[in-house]
C-alpha cells in the first residue's frame, strides 16, 4: 500500500524492474546523485510528451 495519498503502486515484471534499475543507475551516474523511479519515470514521460507534441 502507497505511504502517501500521493503516491500509487505499479506491478511490473521483473525484466522491466532490472531493466529500469539500470537505466536509474546510469542516470545517477551521470548528474551525480540518487534519483527514485519516479524520476526516471517522469523522465521518460517528459520525454514521450516531446516527442508527440
């Protein structure tokens, strides 16, 4: 269960989770600090909204 009102659960299998593990391990690499899933995730929506403006 989500800890905030805010927040929601997603199930994913455990190839997406590995999957996105790594992309969150090489994003923090690159700018330097711990970023959450949900940053990745927002990344890649910002990203998807761009691309099909």
């Amino acid at each position: 269960m989500a800890e905030n009102e805010d927040e929601t659960s997603i199930r994913i299998n455990k190839k997406t989770h590995k999957d996105l593990v790594k992309i969150q391990g090489s994003i923090q690499a690159k700018i330097g600090k711990h970023i959450s899933f949900d940053e990745v995730l927002q990344e890649f929506i910002q990203d998807y909204k761009k691309r099909h403006k």
